[in-house]
C-alpha cells in the first residue's frame, strides 16, 4: 500500500511539473490502464480482462467534463451490444448472415441509445460477446471490466485532478493579437509610402490566414472550457469561460474587420496608381492610428486572459487610454481624409471605407461595449440553464443564495485554489 502511495505521489509531482497536454494524458492513461487491469484480474472470470484498460484508456480524457461524458456513454454503448448479442445467440447463432445483420442491428440501437462516436462499440461488444460459445458468462465478464474501466478512469481525475487549461487558451487568445498588431503596424508602414499592389495584395492574404489562427485558439478555449466545466478546484466557472469566450469573439470580429481593411487598402493601392496611397501627412496618421490600435488589441487580450485582479485593472486602465488616444487620431485622420477629398473625389469611397472599419475595431473593443456583453452572454446562459434544469436551478439558489456576479472584468483565474 505504501508503495502504492508513493508511486500515486510521484506521478502527482511530475503531472505538476509537465502540463503540457501530450504529456499529462499519456501519464493519466498509462495510470488508469494499469489500475483497471490489476483491479480486473481480481474480479473478472476472465484470464487476460483487457476490456477493462481499454475502457480506461478511452474513458480518461484531459478534463473532469469529458471523462464523464465519455465513461456514461462507453458504458452505454458496451451494455447495448452485449444485449444485441445475447438476443442473436438465443435466435440464430453466429453465420456470415447473422454477423451483417447484427452489424446493421448493434449501429442502429448505437444511434437510439445516443452514444456518439461510441457507436461502432456497440457493434464490436456484440462482435466480441457473440463469437465465443459461452456468451452469458462472457457478457456478464465484459459488462463488468467495463464498468471497472469506467470507474478507474472518473477515480484517477479525482486523485490525479486533470489541469485547468485556462493559462494555456489565454496564452493562445494573446498570441493571436500579437499576429493581428503584427499585420497592422505592416499596413500601417506601407500605408504611410508608396505600396506596389503586389505587397498590397500579400497583407491580404495574410489576413486571409488569420482565420486558421482563429480555429486553433477556438480548439483550445474549447479544451478550456470543459475543463472549467464540474471542476471542483475552480469557483464561478461560467464567468470565467464567458470572458474568455466573449474575448475571443471580440478578437475574431476584429480579425475581420483588419480582413476588410487589408482590402480596402488593395482596391485603394490599385485605384491609385502610380500615385501613393495617401498624402504625406495622411498617411503618417493613418500609420499612427493603426500603430495606436494594434496596441490596443494586444491590451485587450492581456485584459481578458489577466489572471489577478490588479493586473486586470491594470490593462483595463492601460486599455481605456489607448483606445482614447486612437479615438484622437481617428479625428484627426477624418479631418486629412475630408480635405484629401475635397481635392480629389476619385475614391472618396475607399477613404471613408478605411475610417469605417478602424471606427468598427475601436468599438468592438470598448470597455463598456465589452460590459454591456459580458453581461447579455450571463444572462442569456443564466436561462438556458433554467430552462434546462429548473429543480436543479431552484435547489441551488435556495441554498447558496442568490448573489450578484459583482464587477466584471477580465479576470480569469482568480478564484482557482
């Protein structure tokens, strides 16, 4: 036992030494694998009850959230196939006819009983269940080390609790404003000179590219979430997962936006030749204001992802002046583009296009706006829960109380033991 103890605390140690995700699944995997097969080997009638590491291995996933899911529905799934099995083997045994018809059976009851992706396990527990000649013993034998496999799977995310992922989708939110204030200072110095459209046209489809960046931060704000999600180390986890949501909304609007701006730039450049962009001092300003905005954006994300209160309020202060100052220079480049107009109205269109869509970016990002939202998207899931768990809903407020939310900002790991 004491061994056991120590190998418990040493995995433990070295989980908290390697958070990176590869790592922290291979080590939970290899634990729970290990656990269900000697726990097997002690319960099962079987000799070699591999089903059981096997259903740990599928049940473990990096968040308490889809451990649950997953061990509920693999357990569905291989209860559904044993039954499919039993009642094939008491109505015409196992032929080449009978193995097609309960392939198409074991699918089907797969999609009534709403397994997911663990409906080809239907399919194989039945496979499994009827080619042996002992099948009640042997349903009975994989019932249980699946259940074995599922519980070891949930037990290991309680002993060895899984990581909160939040560090890791706020350092993705960041990176992804420092590619867009990357892209923006770029336009912004080719606006101030004499642009080929062929280098025009390249800011563009970078901006085309962000959009693959947007997918990969989505892929691990997801991970975050679910692990935000019945997770006893982390309190006011919905506040949490909505600012980080919220936060990247604002980001990939942004994204857009710089997308059309990159356009807007094109079309100018081609409708222009060979003459620059923009005149002298415009285009020092229009450097200026896209200068002034790419900061902003990094600010932001800084915002949303702070994990402090004082650092929160620190990059709300610092975000507020950088969006007042851009607000400034946006003015000032509305007075430069009215006169530029004035003596040339050949893309007076364009002009204004570039004003309209700095104007967007420095709205999105505007702490009240950032508010205002923040407070729509708790409400909106506030009802949804209601409506889906009403009791539930009613239990928790008669207990805790109700409480305001408080001040919002972007904290998001504030509360985390």
């Amino acid at each position: 036992m004491r061994r056991v103890r120590a190998w418990t605390a040493a995995l433990a140690r070295l989980m908290r030494r390697y958070r990176d995700p590869v790592v922290v699944q291979a080590l939970r995997s290899a634990a729970a694998a290990s656990i269900a097969y000697v726990v097997a080997l002690r319960l099962s009638p079987e000799a070699a009850p591999l089903t059981a590491p096997l259903t740990a291995l599928l049940v473990v996933q990096v968040t308490l959230y889809a451990t649950l899911t997953n061990g509920i529905r693999r357990v569905n799934a291989v209860v559904a196939g044993v039954l499919v099995a039993i009642a094939f083997s008491q109505l015409v045994g196992l032929t080449w006819w009978s193995l097609a018809l309960l392939i198409v059976a074991s699918l089907a009851v797969g999609h009534l009983v709403r397994v997911d992706e663990y409906v080809p396990e239907v399919a194989i527990s039945a496979m499994l269940v009827l080619g042996v000649t002992t099948v009640g013993d042997t349903a009975w034998a994989r019932v249980v080390e699946t259940l074995i496999g599922a519980v070891v799977g949930l037990g290991c995310n309680l002993l060895l609790p899984p990581p909160v992922w939040v560090d890791e989708a706020g350092e993705s939110i960041e990176g992804l404003a420092r590619r867009l204030r990357q892209l923006m200072l770029r336009i912004g110095e080719e606006a101030a000179g004499r642009t080929p459209v062929e280098q025009a046209t390249q800011r563009l489809y970078e901006a085309r590219r962000l959009d693959h960046d947007i997918v990969e931060v989505d892929a691990a704000l997801r991970q975050a979430e679910d692990s935000l999600r019945l997770n006893p180390r982390v309190r006011e986890g919905l506040l949490h997962r909505v600012v980080l949501r919220t936060g990247l909304d604002t980001l990939e609007i942004c994204t857009v936006v710089l997308r059309v701006l990159a356009r807007t730039f094109t079309d100018l450049t081609k409708a222009r030749q060979p003459e620059p962009q923009f005149t002298p001092a415009t285009g020092a300003a229009v450097e200026q204001l896209l200068s002034e905005i790419a900061d902003a954006v990094v600010s932001f994300a800084v915002l949303v992802t702070s994990s402090v209160s004082a650092s929160a309020e620190s990059a709300e202060s610092r975000l507020a002046a950088e969006l007042r100052q851009a607000a400034t220079t946006r003015d000032k480049l509305a007075q430069l583009l009215l006169e530029e107009v004035q003596r040339d109205a050949r893309t007076w269109h364009l002009q204004g296009a570039v004003l309209t869509e700095v104007n967007r970016i420095i709205d999105e990002m505007d702490t009240e706006h950032r508010s205002r939202r923040l407070f729509e998207e708790l409400d909106r899931n506030a009802r949804a829960q209601r409506e889906r768990m009403p009791r539930l809903t009613r239990l928790r407020e008669s207990v805790s109380g109700s409480k305001p939310l408080g001040r919002i900002s972007g904290r998001t790991g504030k509360d985390r033991d």
